[in-house]
C-alpha cells in the first residue's frame, strides 16, 4: 500500500504517473519542438544561434583565462586575448534552435528594469529567446545571432551580428514541474562584426 496522496484529487491523470502526458494532455515540448523544427508538417519558425556556455567547476566557480592580470583581475582590452575574447572567461560554443522576440519599453521593463537617470529614464534594449528544454542554458551564457541569408539560412562562413548576455532564466514548467521550454531575457552587448568558421 503506498503513502502517497493524490495531488490532484478527481483528475483522470494519476498524480504519481511517470509521463506528465497521459490522459490526452498536450506536450508542450512537442509543441515548442514543431514551432522550432517545423515536425509534423508545421512550417519552422525556430533559427540558429551560437550559445556560448562559460566554463564552470563543480561549485559554479568561472575558469578564468590565463589573460586575465592577477593585479586588476582584468583581460586586455587593447589587444583580445584569441582564447577568450577579451571577456576574461572559457567558454564553449555550440550551435542551438530558438526563437527570438523583441520586448517593448512596457515589456521590457518588467524584465530588465529601466534604469532611473537624474533627468530621465534609460531604455535598456531586451531581447527574449525561447529554446527546448533540454538547452540548459546559464546565466552569463551568451547568445550570438548569425546572419542569414534571403533564404533564412545561416550565410557562410557564419558571421556575427549581436550577442546578447543572459541576465534572466525562466523554465517554463507545466504540469507536476517538468521543465517544458526556456525563456532567456537578455541584454544587447556591443560587438565588432565579426567571421567565424
């Protein structure tokens, strides 16, 4: 006999079944799955991006480059280390699907905050990117947008136009807490245009 309580007294879905999806309930991760990749006939609406995951150890502690100085804790900014870019930190990159969606001032300020000035408010530019679930992203990951083609295809060698750094992670969760998609609100970083194989 089992201790357990029904969570959900009165639902035709078992409180203690191993896949949320039973009893006709739609899976949000095939949905977010069809919107992105276009499976099951649906025309994609995902791209590709480059995410670059910082280098961590088991305490969540940054690698730092050896560029850094061990006087200023900085990089040299004058002359970008190749390894790290000037930013200090591993990192790896690896190819994903999302979505991307630009946040109005209202919006955007809800999820970034605007910045109070003396003599005004400052917009600060936010951007949300939407991945599958099993994407995993960090905070202080960072999302590169390559350019495409008139096609929608990446151009090569690929080329970069934005990145934007990771300040706000949402898992999206449906039913019992299982991770379904990500929501990542970020902010836009300056960067020279640059060609990566």
């Amino acid at each position: 006999m089992s201790d357990r309580r029904d969570l959900f007294p009165g639902s035709s879905v078992s409180s203690t079944s191993p896949n949320p999806t039973d009893g006709g309930e739609i899976s949000l991760r095939d949905e977010m799955s069809s919107i992105l990749r276009g499976t099951g006939g649906d025309v994609p609406k995902g791209q590709k991006f480059i995410l670059r995951r910082m280098r961590t150890d088991d305490d969540g502690n940054f690698y730092t480059c050896t560029c850094v100085d061990e006087t200023t804790l900085e990089s040299d900014l004058d002359y970008p280390c190749p390894f790290c870019l000037g930013t200090g930190l591993l990192w790896d990159e690896e190819l994903v699907t999302g979505y991307k969606v630009s946040l109005s001032a209202a919006a955007a300020s809800k999820a970034t905050d605007l910045i109070k000035a003396q003599y005004g408010v400052m917009e600060l530019p936010a951007k949300v990117f939407y991945f599958e679930y099993d994407v995993n992203p960090h905070i202080k990951d960072v999302i590169v947008e390559l350019q495409l083609d008139l096609e929608g295809d990446l151009t090569i060698p690929y080329i970069r136009e934005a990145e934007y750094e990771t300040n706000l992670l949402r898992p999206l969760r449906g039913d019992r807490g299982r991770v379904e998609y990500w929501a990542c609100y970020c902010s836009s970083k300056n960067i020279a245009t640059q060609a990566s194989s």
